[in-house]
C-alpha cells in the first residue's frame, strides 16, 4: 500500500476573492505564475484539464480531471505527470485541493492548497515546495493586476 503524505501550502494574497478565482482558472493568467504552463480546460466538473510547458528542460504534458468546481470558494482536480515515471493508471494520479477564504478585513484572500499521494516524505518536501513556489508567483500576479486595477 503506497503511503499518503499530503503537501500543503498557504499564501495570503491582497486582493478580493473574484480576483483570485479568476486568476486560478484563466489561462492567460496561469502561464504568467505556474511555471509557464499552458493549461487547457474549461474548469467544469468532469472536464480534462492538460498541462503543456518544459520543466527542467524537458518537455512535459500532464493531464487530469476536474473534480470538483465551487467559483470563489473551492476547486479540485486530479493531476498525472509522465515526468513522474510511473505508471498511468489511478493510483499515481494526485488530487489537487484549492480553497479560497476571505482572510482579516476586505479585499485579502487566504488561498489554502494541499496535494496528496505523495509516496515519501521528500516527494511531499518537494511537492510543497513547488506549490509555495507557485502560490508566491500567484499572490505577485494577482496584486499586481489588482494595484493596476485600483490605479
């Protein structure tokens, strides 16, 4: 039975919540601060969502399902990467979980992620390191348009 350690990373991004939402499911928006992926999908339950870009200098294409989709408040997909060198059957499939909830006065938003099916704790070290990473890149994009914005 392969073990479950779960990755988690947090970020508090100062902007309102639609702001947020909006960025985690544009396209345009993800490849400026998920490593330069280009996602297709069309953020509906059921739907497959592709991941398209080059990790490490090599070229990848992950792929997953959306599970399930609350605008504003919740999303969650599964995630496959062949980088991963493992098989493609259910097993090796990740679920990605993103809550949003306002966080101290108006206009801030706590994004809370966790990714489980890590096999190791150094898988889970590794994985919580990219979602920081990327949740860094997210809150930078996100202020940045919403200061535009306010200009």
């Amino acid at each position: 039975m392969p073990k479950n350690f779960v990755a988690n990373a947090s970020v508090v991004i100062d902007a309102p919540v639609a702001a947020v939402w909006d960025a985690l499911v544009d396209a345009k928006a993800i490849k400026q601060y998920f490593f330069g992926s280009t996602v297709i999908s069309d953020w509906k339950k059921g739907s497959k969502i592709v991941w398209k870009g080059e990790w490490e200098g090599k070229p990848y294409e992950d792929k997953g399902v959306v599970l399930q989709v609350e605008p504003g408040k919740r999303l969650k997909y599964s995630h496959f990467s062949p980088l991963m060198g493992k098989p493609d059957t259910p097993e090796n499939y990740h679920t990605i979980a993103i809550e949003l909830s306002n966080e101290g006065p108006p206009n801030r938003t706590r994004v809370s992620l966790s990714q489980d099916k890590n096999a190791t704790e150094e898988a889970r070290d590794h994985s919580q390191k990219n979602w920081e990473t990327m949740l860094a890149g997210l809150k930078t994009y996100v202020e940045g348009r919403t200061a535009k914005v306010g200009a």
